[in-house]
C-alpha cells in the first residue's frame, strides 16, 4: 500500500502489517482531518497498527495533539490496535507532555520500537496520505473534537481550553 497529503507533506507506507505515517510538515489543524480520516480508513481495512514518525515534523498545534489522542483511545477500542509516536524530538516531547498525553500515546523516546520496520522504510515510504477538500465547518469540527480530547484525557486541559472552546461553539453557524 502506498498513499500522500502534498499540501501537509504526510507520507505513508505499510510495512509488515504496521501503517507508518510521516508527518513532513508542522502538526496542524490544517493536516488533523486528513490524517484521522486516513487512520479510520487504514481501521477498515484491517490494519490497526499504526505508526506517527515526527522526525521530520517541527512542531505540533494542540488540535493535532488532541487528534493524536483521539486516534490512540479509538485505536485502543479496535482488536489489534495501537498507536505509537517515534522520533518525536525534544520540542514536540515537551508538548506532548505538557498537555499531560504522554500517558496515554506509546511514545518512543529511545528508538527501539519497529526496528526492523525503520530499516525499511526509506524505500517504502513513498505515499502521500490523500488529503480531503476542507471547508470551514469541517475545519471548526476538527478543532473542537481534538480539543474535547484533551480535556476528556486531561483534567488540567479543562481550564487551558475553556475559551478556545467556547469560541469553537459560539462561532458554529446557526
């Protein structure tokens, strides 16, 4: 299987029964929707397993963090699945942990989770995950239901996302 977002720059390949996804690009709301939706595709499919490699991602924005939580607990619900976060670097660490979500996303700090699948993904890793025109309300519901995320996942979020989230509803048209 081979499948690319060009405008976000996420990449993937599967690799022995495991979906590995590249993200090229900053973590945004603007990749969020497109990488969920690749995900539940990929559940459909059969194939639970998944992989987000941020080697080569400088930075998350909280809706893509909460779209990260949201994926790992659906994928916890599937036979089979998981949701693992390699080469996450320093700064995107930091943000995971601060959000209070490196408790419940696998993350893998020392580089020993899917080595063998990392020895091959340099050829592999070709696809671009298909990106979904979005629309503004596509747009605003993809912020709202990663944001409710991380405060269902994270009592301290409650207080940081009051007011986004209150804006993300206000805003909803009539």
């Amino acid at each position: 299987m081979k499948t690319t977002l060009a405008p976000t720059a996420m990449l993937a390949a599967s690799l022995g029964g495991v979906v590995w996804v590249r993200i090229g690009c900053k973590g945004s709301v603007d990749c969020s929707r497109d990488l969920r939706q690749f995900v539940e595709l990929m559940i459909t499919r059969g194939q639970p397993k998944i992989v987000i490699d941020l080697e080569n991602c400088p930075g998350m924005d909280s809706t893509f963090m909460g779209t990260l939580a949201g994926m790992s607990l659906r994928l916890r619900q599937v036979q089979g699945g998981c949701l693992d976060i390699v080469n996450p670097g320093e700064r995107n660490l930091q943000s995971l942990h601060e959000l209070g979500l490196d408790h419940i996303l696998n993350v893998d700090c020392s580089g020993s989770l899917w080595a063998r699948e990392r020895q091959m993904l340099e050829e592999q890793l070709q696809e671009p995950v298909p990106a979904a025109p979005t629309d503004e309300e596509a747009r605003r519901a993809t912020m709202t239901e990663a944001h409710e995320t991380l405060c269902e996942v994270n009592c301290d979020n409650v207080n940081r996302f009051r007011d986004v989230l209150e804006l993300l509803r206000e805003s909803r048209p009539e």
